[in-house]
C-alpha cells in the first residue's frame, strides 16, 4: 500500500510542475516581464513554504550560520534555474523550452563525473546519447523550424539545464540532516534575495493592484515550488530512490500535452519520438543505476 501511496504522490508532485509553462506563457501573454513574474512568484512561493512550516511546527534542529548560508546560495541555484527557464519561453514554444530543460539529465551525469570523478557506466553513457538523439527529433530540427526560432532561447534553455543540474548536485549534499521543509523555505528564500537583486529595477513597474499578474505568479507558485516538493515529501521515502527518478520524468509529458492543449503549441510525431527517447534514456539509466548499485552490495556482502 505504501508503495502506491509514495508512486501516487510523487506522480502528482512531478505532473504539477508540468503545468509552470503555461501560467509562465500566460504571464508573458498578457504583456508582463520575466522580472515581474519572478519575483512576485517567488515571494507568494516564500510566503506559502514558510506558511507551511509554521503550521506544520517543523523542527528547526541541525541548523547554524555557516549550513543557512549553503542552503540558501544552493537555493540560488533554483532563482537562476526559474529566470533562464522561462526567459526561454519569451523565445521558445513552451514544449520546446521544457526538453531543453530536460538535459540537466546528462548535464548532471558530467557534473557528477568532473566534480565526484564518479566515471559513467556504460549504460549511463547509451542513456546520454539516447537523450541527446531525442532532443535532436524532439526540437523538430528536421522540419527546419529553429532557423526561425531566436538564438538567444536555446541559451537561457541549455542555461536553465546547467543551473538545475547544478542545484540537484548540491541540494543533495547540503544539510540533509535539516527537515526537508524548513531547508526548502531557505532555498526559496535565497532564490527570491536573487531574483530581487538582480531584477530590483522591475520593483517599481510591478501592478500590485492586477489581479490577473496575482493568479499567473500564484500558479507558478503553486505548480512549481509549492506542489512539488510538498507531494515529493510525502511520497518521495515509501519507494526507492531510482523509482522517484524515473517518475519524476512524467514532467516532460505533462509538460508538453498542457502546451499542446492549453497554449494550443503543435507538437508532430516526430517531436513526440523525440520525447518517448529521453524518457526512455532516463528510464534506462535510472534502472541501470539501481542494479550496479545492487550488484555491488550483493558483492560485498
């Protein structure tokens, strides 16, 4: 039972992230900037996490100066991930933002081989190009269409896969002994110092009184940096840590049928081959991972 119960809620955690690009395109529709639209996001995200450990009375214990000050630069990571993640979307068709996103997979694998000289198994490294011939088909390169497409998406998109990747290789390292929602309100919080730092001049310009700037930026909130970790939480301990992995690849089809319907975005077969080979390659990895990781217990004991 606890293993449907932790698929389920990990499933919901990693769908609801899906939905961020449409209320980001809808943000950029409706003629707001990306300055605006992080940083209220970020703030209504502050206040719901912080809310959250408030009423939940999290424990505070294992934190110091010198662990809050590394959980919130690692939460930096996450401001910069959401400022070149829908920065590409001023650009870029949401579902094809979503994918480039999506190589923080294989990024990840090459932080995790330079900086942990952790060397890539043969099955990781097939997983990497199988991700790789999927973006190829998965960005529609073959119709021609991205000579139309601004140069400058494709590099806040890539930009958005290095900072991700580098957010998960350091948010798993930093202070994991502190409740999993505390340390997530201070990454928040180090995303939204960012966020305003670097936006400060769009302060002014917010339209504090427009309801509709209040409901975009809420379901960026919710649906990215409330929902997810929240169902995560719940979800994440009752199964293996491979398995969240693989489900967490639901995003990307979630990602793109929303885009499809909502934002009315064509996506070919082609592109959807595209999509089937990276969560194919991610799959793949995540299995291949769990069975060295297995073999090599087996061996020792």
């Amino acid at each position: 039972m606890g293993d449907k119960k932790g698929i389920f809620f990990v499933l919901i955690g990693a769908g609801s992230f899906g939905f961020t690009p449409v209320f980001a395109k809808l943000g950029f529709s409706n003629g707001y900037t990306l300055g605006q639209i992080n940083i209220v996001q970020m703030l209504i995200s502050l206040v719901l996490l912080w809310g959250i450990v408030i009423a939940k009375r999290s424990s505070f214990r294992g934190l110091n100066k010198k662990n809050i000050k590394q959980i919130m630069i690692t939460g930096s990571f996450v401001g910069l991930t959401s400022i070149f993640y829908y920065g590409s979307m001023i650009y870029l068709p949401a579902s094809l933002a979503i994918i480039l996103l999506f190589q923080f997979v294989w990024i990840g694998i090459l932080f995790e081989w330079i900086l942990s000289k952790v060397t890539p198994s043969l099955v990781t490294l097939l997983a990497m190009a199988l991700i790789l011939i999927g973006v190829f088909f998965a960005s529609n390169i073959l119709n021609g269409s991205l000579e139309k497409l601004p140069a400058m998406g494709f590099v806040f998109g890539i930009l958005a896969a290095f900072t991700y990747a580098g957010f998960i290789n350091f948010s798993g390292k930093v202070a994991i002994e502190v409740d999993p929602w505390v340390r997530s309100s201070l990454m928040v919080t180090g995303s939204t110092v960012l966020v305003i730092l670097i936006f400060i001049k769009d302060i002014p310009s917010i339209p504090v009184t427009d309801g509709s700037l209040w409901i975009v930026t809420a379901g960026v909130a919710l649906f990215g940096s409330v929902m997810p970790p929240l169902f995560f939480a719940l979800g994440a301990h009752l199964i293996s840590g491979g398995l969240v992995n693989i489900l967490s690849s639901f995003e990307l089809p979630v990602a793109i049928i929303s885009a499809s319907i909502i934002l009315s975005e064509s996506i070919t077969l082609v592109q959807w081959l595209g999509t089937f080979l990276i969560i194919v390659a991610i799959i793949l990895n995540e299995l291949g991972s769990m069975r060295l990781y297995h073999r090599k217990h087996s061996a020792s004991d």
